[in-house]
C-alpha cells in the first residue's frame, strides 16, 4: 500500500523530534516574542514572523541543537561523528546566522556551510531549521486570531511556508493548516491556494486507492497542489506535523503528476 513509503523508524524520529519542539516551545519566555502586525502588509501577504521581534535565547537554541542530536544518534549512532563536527563549528555567531537563513530558506548559505565546513550538507540546515520552528510556533500561538486567511501565492500568513495541507472540518469547511508552525486558517473549498484561481473547471481532485480520508487538489492555472484531509472522522485530531508527515505519499503522488507545493513566484524569485 502506499502508505508504506516513509519507513516506520523515520515517522517514529519525527514524532519524537515534534515531541521535543512541543517540549522546547513551553521554554520559551513568551515575552520575547512581540508580534506588531501591520494590517497592509498582511493583506499584502507578508508573513506574521516578520512584523515580530524575536529575542533569540543563543544559549537555549544550543541546548535544543544538542538534545536534538541525542535524539539522532539514539537513532543512528553512526551519525556521531557527523554531529560533533558540525557542533565543533558551532559559534554564537554562526547560530545567529542559522536562524535568520533557516527562517528565510537560504539553501545556498547552508550548502555552502556545509563545503567550507566539510560537514554533511543535509545535518546544518535539518538543525537549524528543527530548532527554529519552537520561536515561529509560539508566535503563530500568539498572532492565531489574528489569522482568518491566507493571500494566494504567499505561503503561510505566520511563517511563509508553502501551502501544501489542509483538513475538512465540521460541516465540510476548509481549513489549511501549516505544518511548520501550526497556523491555520479557512480557505474557499475551490480556490487554489497557490494562484488564487476559483476557476472550478480548472481545479480538481486526485483521489488515492485505499485512503477514503485524503484527496489532492490541483489547479492546472499553476500547476499547484494541496493535500485534503478528511479528520471528520477522527477522534483525536492530529497536529499539522503529523497530518503532514502521515500523508506524505499524496506528495509523491501529486510530484509525480508534475504538480508542485511551491508556489510559482517564489520559485521563480
Ligand atoms: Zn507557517
Ligand atoms: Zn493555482
């Protein structure tokens, strides 16, 4: 069955590793994080996280990397080695560095990281990235009601994040969710949350074998996709990272369709 195609072993890692955010997010002095949302600038799809000042706690963030990697050598005690050279290089400096590229994706920063360091090019952008998203899950907490809705091709109101996800709820409404820092908001049922396109005839749903729960909906104005959710049925809602993580054969199987969760303007940008 599809469902098969991320291991057992690596949904378990990632459960923990959401274990541990959940964990780390209650550390956070939630007095650091002073959002100042700007109605325009919302409306103009610029992200909740950067209208907020967010005092860092460096020392915290070094606490978090180092328990994060317990958790991976648990996992795989090959990647020690790997680990420890990357803490090796692992300035004051250089975390804040880390969070202001992880936040604004700068795989090019981290892939060049990564050669000047001789480290393992997956390990620092997975640690920074991991590490951030306690700080913008606190912040979508606090700037939650002030999300009602997302602008076409912006990504996540709080995060900026793609839109990939999104869940029916009570009375069939939609709500998309973001898997990394837990916003949510409600979205038209036919409206494509890349391009803003409500064209019906241009929007449809790919369904899969066996999963009554889950549909893709993809928009041929873009090329874009979503994954639906159905938790009508659930008794215990899952978080978003989960959802995420759980469905994330709908992203092979929309990738292989040659659609895409990547917005077009920010690929192209
Ligand atoms: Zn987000
Ligand atoms: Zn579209």
């Amino acid at each position: 069955m599809m469902k098969s195609v991320v291991s057992k072993e690596y949904q378990e890692l990632q459960k923990r590793i959401v274990q541990l955010q959940e964990q780390w997010k209650q550390s956070i002095n939630p007095e650091t994080i002073r959002p100042s949302l700007d109605k325009a600038a919302m409306a103009a799809g610029m992200p909740a996280v950067s209208q907020t000042a967010i005092d860092f706690d460096i020392s915290l963030f070094l606490q978090w990397i180092a328990e994060l990697n317990q958790t991976l050598i648990a996992n795989n005690p090959d990647l020690e080695p790997k680990l420890a050279a990357v803490v090796d290089v692992l300035t004051e400096e250089t975390v804040i560095r880390w969070i202001e590229e992880a936040y604004s994706f700068n795989q090019i920063y981290f892939e060049k990281f990564a050669d000047e360091h001789g480290v393992d090019q997956w390990i620092p952008p997975f640690l920074a990235e991991t590490a951030l998203r306690p700080y913008l899950q606190l912040t979508a907490e606090k700037v939650q009601p002030a999300i009602t809705h997302g602008v076409p091709g912006a990504g996540c109101p709080v995060c900026g994040e793609p839109v990939r996800l999104a869940a029916l709820e009570e009375e069939g409404k939609k709500v998309v969710h973001c898997p990394r820092c837990l916003a949510h908001w409600h979205a038209r049922r036919l409206e494509c949350s890349h391009c803003g396109n409500t064209d019906h005839e241009k929007i449809h749903f790919l369904t899969i074998e066996g999963d009554p729960v889950s549909q893709i909906q993809v928009c041929e104005e873009c090329n874009g996709y979503i994954k639906i959710i159905d938790t009508r049925q659930y008794i215990e809602k899952p978080s978003a990272a989960l959802m995420d993580l759980n469905s994330i054969h709908l992203d092979f199987v929309a990738q292989e369709h040659g659609y895409s969760s990547m917005d077009e303007k920010k690929q192209n940008s």
